[in-house]
C-alpha cells in the first residue's frame, strides 16, 4: 500500500461512518419531522462529509452532497417540509453517494451524467430565493474549503483568547500542484517558512502524515503570528508547487460554522463544540484494526494454547518445581492473552442490524405494504468474522418476511389484524452460542402449496412430513412466488440463507403457522476459534463437548434410565428428558463391560433438556477449533477437531446438531 492509498482509506472509513450516521438520521427524521437535533445531526455530518470529498479532489461527491445539503439547510429554515418524498429523495442521494464511495474505493469510473436527474430533483425541491444569502454564501461548494470541524475545542479555545492581544490566528489551505511527487518535503519547506511569521498550533493531516507526504494534494494549518493575512499568503507562495492558498483570519472561519451549525440570529449554542469537549477527556480510545492482523494475532494464540498443554502434560511425570513454577505462570499470561484476544475479535452485532430499518422502509414502500421493525439485543456481541458475514442471510429473511409473510393492508384488515405488519429481529447469547431470530406476524407458510410448488419443480416430496415439507423453501431454486419482482420470485435467497450459514458452522429452525406468522431461528457459534470443553470417553474414543451449553453431569446406573414407550428418558428437575446414548448416534460399538457407571451430560438447547450418554469423564480442557475442510463436510455431528497436549486429533461435537431432532442440519 502506498502512502496516499493509506490517506484514502482513511477518507473511506470515515465516510462509511458518515453515510451510516445519515441514513440512520433520517429515519429518525421521518418518525419525528419537528426534531430540531436531528436536523441540526444530519446536517453535521452532511457538512462534515462534503468537507471531506472536497479535501479529496472529489469533485462529484462534494457537488453532490451540497446539493443534498441545500435541502437539509431548507429543512433548518422550514422553506422546506419533512415529507415522504423529500425523506425518499435524500435515500436516493445516499445510494449514490454510496455507489461514488464504492467506485472510488474500487478505482472504478463513475459515470457522473447517471446524476443529472437526481441534481435536478434537489435543485427543484430547494426555494433557492428563500435561503438567506449569509447561509448560501457560506454553505456554497468550495473547492479549497478550511475544515473546521476537525478543530478541538482547545484549539477553538485557543484562538478565541487571542482576542484583545497583538496576535491573530489564521486559518490555511493549501493545495500543491498535481505534479509534486516530493510532497513530505515541500510540506516540511512550507512548514519551516511559515515559523518566520508565526507558531504553527494546528494541521490536518497530522504533522507525521503531512511530512511523510501520506495525503493527496490539499492540507490545512492554523497559525499565529503578529502579520496580516496577505504577508502570511506572500509567505507560502515563495515556494515551488504550490497551485492554490487560502488564508482567512480565525475570527472569520469560527463564524462560518457557527453560522452553518444555528439558524440565522438565533443565539450560537455550537453542539459539535460540547461534543468534542466530551471527546477530549479520552474516557474511551480506540483503534482500527486490520482484520488479517487479527487472524495472525489469533493463529499465533492457538499455537501457544497447544504448547502450553503439551507442557502441562509433560510437568506431571515430572516433579521438578523449577519447571513447574515458571509453567504455571506461562499458563496464566497464556489464558490471559487468549481471553483478550478473543474479546478484541468481538462485534456487536448492532453492525448489521442498524442498517435494516431503511431495508424494512424502502420494502414496505415497494410492497405497498404497512410494516415495522423491531430490534432487540443489538448489543450482543459475536465473532467479528461472523458478524461480517451475517448481513447477507438476514437481508434476504428480512426481505422473505416483508414480501412472503407481511399480507396486504386490506387482508389483515379481513383477518382482523393490525394494518401495520410486524417484523422482529432479536439476537442473545446462550452459552457459547448465539441466538439470532427474524420473526413476523404474516400469513406464515402452507405446506400444502410449499407441496405443490415442490412437485411442479419435480421436487419430490412423497413421505415428507409438515416440517419436512417447510424445509423444502431451503431447496436452490425453491420459490412459491407465483410473479416474478424485484424482491422475489426468481427462487433464489433462501438458499443462500442456507449455504452461508452452514459456512459459518450454524444451523437454522423454522417454525410457521398458517395465518399466524413465521420464525427463522439461526444458531451461531460465539467464535471461531478457541472454547473451553468437556472431555468425554465414549466407546474407548475421546471426544470434545463444548461446555456453553452444559448445565451439569450425572453418574448414573442403569435403573435410573426409564423406557417409555420407543424413547429412554431420565428424571431431572421433576422433567422427563430425553436420553441419548453417543455410542449409537456416532455408530460406535458398545462399551465392554465397565466397573464405573455411564455418565450423563445435560444440554441446554432453549427451553429444551437433553441427556447424552458417555463412558467416562476425562476432564475440562481449552481447546482450539480447526474446521473440518469441504473434504469432511458430511460428518454433519462434528463442530470441527482439536490438537491435544499429547499431539492427538480429537474431534468436536455439535451438540445442537445431536440433540435436537427437529433442527436442519446446515454443517
């Protein structure tokens, strides 16, 4: 990577937040027209992402985004109401912005004449002559613009006292020209300048960046000294490639945010200000990490867990405290490194989630339909991997419940049901697992016309059972649509649901009743990587349980294990649960004839209770999962295998798989 595609990255990173932070705003906008904050928020980051593109040379971005930002500057000034088609039209220039910030990203070209509608549709929903002309003066594009909001409220603190006093505090932009290809060092010429006239207190990029010459072609400064504008300007231009400066005086560059961020005469209360002023007390800092640096992080981790257990096997034939005390403080920096390690590489799944009103928005608007979204347990956190890769199979379930499950408002008017439809999406840890669920309160799936469809297809469905047959929507191909849209009907989707999950090591319940409404459930693990486990003897094999979803472990004799009628149970907690022997479900030959009892592990699956039956407990070990390959994919009972201290491989077992008759198998 080169220096300036660090800069773009940078820029890339920031705007993804910024596009984020505004579409999040307008929704809110379009439940609350009147909130003031929100408007003031949206408007904010609009600036502070034309800002951006600007500095860039970006020029389509920019013109773009102050198109858009005339219109939020409209809604400030009530010229221009909150409606239905003016939330729809910001939409639109967020999808293209995002498209602009995706073709720059990919170095692809962008065909800037795909924008002349969407340009004309801003221009006309904007009363130009009603803006006041400070606010159009201030907020028009510029193509060398300060960027004030990078500015921390000590530097704003800063310039403010130098009032009353022979110094002043000007604001620089500097761009070189295009051919400069020795930029760290003309900067560090400028820089070295400049300290003839004044004190330079502020830059962006940092100083590091600029002297590294790790940005495109434009820079800032703030500087203070005893000299006017114009002898600060004669200043900078003795030097070689420089295309353009502009210097304005501090006083100046403070009122035009101010007058950007408060209506015209109204009293200047800056909230970017006390937001910053809370940023600076630095309660929580953090970085941003590359995530293949993560994965070597955790390989490496993995590794050490290993070692660390052979050498624990190796210290109990040997008794020696010389090797046993270092050891042992081996062992603890070990499980503290990898406990750190892990919680690094976890993401709240709010990542994905918080995209989805907009989804749910733009869908209920297509459909014609009325619905909402719930979201609940955004907060939990997952895998980082697997939270990338999560957005994928809920939009198309998101999408399966607004178009298939959702009715018409007449229908659920005749069903004597809310208009508004009803989507929930829930996540919650359980265990080492996560538990993610989309739900709706539509029409729910007939396994009659699943059934019919199916055959049509030459799907067989003779012997299936209703659930079997509900199952069938996960068949590529599959769909009940009878017209074909853009949300559905071309019977692809829910068999990507199904694919991308099973790469993820999940599985995926469905439950559904006619008129009632439908649940997907997706059980996830809550990593990929290292667990702690129950090491258990079956047969004269050894295997590994995961240990999130015991809840405890009996002795047993035989008596206590009760027929009734095809399925053995065992009494627990006044429940009858039941009784899974792991010789014959792993189609192992039956233990020889023991003097110890069998044990049995009890499993928590939801509400459910199983027993799995074993041989012999060896004892709790952390483990490091290491997948199967594609080779070993139809070994469906196995969560993966694992390296013992003493070098042997020890497969995993799924528990979920296992014990739950009723789930699909995605592994």
């Amino acid at each position: 990577m080169d220096e300036n595609e660090k800069y773009r990255e940078l820029f890339f990173e920031e705007t993804d937040e910024h596009l984020e932070s505004l579409n999040d705003g307008v929704l809110l906008l379009e439940d609350d027209p009147e909130s003031v904050e929100t408007i003031d928020q949206i408007f904010r980051s609009a600036h502070t992402l034309k800002g951006m593109a600007a500095t860039m040379g970006y020029e389509t971005m920019a013109k773009l985004t102050h198109k858009m930002e005339n219109v939020f500057q409209s809604f400030k000034n009530q010229t221009v109401k909150v409606t239905t088609d003016s939330i729809s039209l910001i939409f639109d220039c967020l999808d293209e912005l995002s498209e602009i910030v995706e073709c720059l990203r990919e170095e692809r070209e962008f065909n800037s004449h795909d924008l002349t509608d969407l340009m004309t549709r801003l221009e006309a929903a904007v009363n130009e002559e009603e803006v006041p002309s400070v606010v159009k003066e201030i907020v028009s594009e510029s193509v060398l613009s300060f960027p004030v909001s990078y500015l921390t409220e000590e530097d704003i603190h800063l310039m403010n006292d130098l009032d009353n006093t022979e110094y002043s505090a000007y604001g620089i932009s500097i761009r070189l020209d295009q051919e400069c290809t020795l930029k760290g060092p003309r900067v560090f010429l400028i820089m070295e300048k400049l300290s003839e006239v004044g004190e330079v207190i502020f830059s962006y990029p940092d100083t590091e960046t600029l002297e590294q010459g790790e940005f495109e072609q434009d820079f800032h400064l703030v500087i203070v000294s005893e000299t006017d504008a114009e002898s600060i300007k004669e200043n900078i231009l003795t030097n070689s490639d420089i295309e353009e400066v502009n210097v304005i005086h501090s006083e100046l560059l403070l009122k035009q945010e101010e007058v950007i961020e408060t209506e015209e005469n109204e009293p200047v209360v800056s909230e970017k200000k006390e937001k910053k002023k809370k940023l600076t007390k630095h309660e929580q800092q953090t970085i941003k990490v590359d995530l293949a640096k993560l994965d070597t992080f955790m390989n490496l981790v993995s590794e050490l867990v290993v070692y660390r257990t052979r050498l624990e096997n190796l210290t109990q034939t040997n008794t020696t405290n010389d090797l046993k005390e270092p050891l042992t403080e081996v062992a603890r920096i070990t499980s503290e490194l990898q406990d750190l390690v892990l919680k690094i590489r976890m993401q709240q799944v709010s990542v994905v989630m918080n995209r989805f009103p907009r989804v749910v928005r733009d869908l209920s608007k297509d459909l014609k339909k009325e619905m909402t979204l719930i979201i609940e347990g955004e907060d939990t956190e997952l895998d980082r991997t697997v939270v990338s890769e999560l957005s994928e199979p809920l939009v198309h379930l998101i999408r399966n419940s607004a178009d298939h499950g959702i009715e018409s408002p007449e229908r659920r008017v005749e069903l004597g049901k809310p208009i508004e439809g009803e989507i929930k999406l829930t996540a919650f840890q359980q265990g080492n697992r996560v538990i993610i669920t989309v739900s709706d309160d539509g029409k729910g799936l007939n396994p009659e016309l699943i059934k019919e469809s199916a055959e049509r297809k030459g799907i067989s469905t003779e012997g299936l059972t209703e659930k079997e047959l509900l199952y069938l929507i996960f068949h590529p191909g599959f769909s009940t649509a009878k017209e074909i849209t853009n949300v559905s009907g071309r019977g692809v989707g829910m068999d990507v649901v199904h694919s991308k999950i099973s790469n993820l090591g999940g599985t995926i319940d469905l439950q559904s009743k006619v008129d009632v409404g439908s649940t997907f459930t997706i059980n996830l693990p809550l990593t990929l990587s290292i667990i702690q486990s129950l090491m258990v003897n079956v047969s004269g094999e050894t295997f590994a349980l995961p240990q999130g979803a015991i809840e405890k472990v009996v002795e047993v004799t035989d008596k206590e294990i009760i027929q009734v009628h095809l399925q053995e149970v065992y009494k627990y907690q006044g429940m009858a649960i039941p009784v899974i022997r792991l010789q014959e479900v792993l189609g192992l030959e039956a233990r020889q004839t023991s003097e110890t009892n069998p044990h049995l592990i009890i499993i928590v699956l939801g509400k459910k209770y199983y027993a799995l039956m074993v041989d012999e407990l060896i004892g709790q070990q952390e483990i490091v999962i290491k997948k199967l390959g594609n080779e070993l994919r139809h070994l469906k009972k196995y969560l993966g295998a694992t390296i013992l201290g003493n070098g042997d491989i020890t497969l995993i077992l799924d528990t979920n798989v296992i014990c739950s008759e009723e789930s699909v198998s995605l592994l």
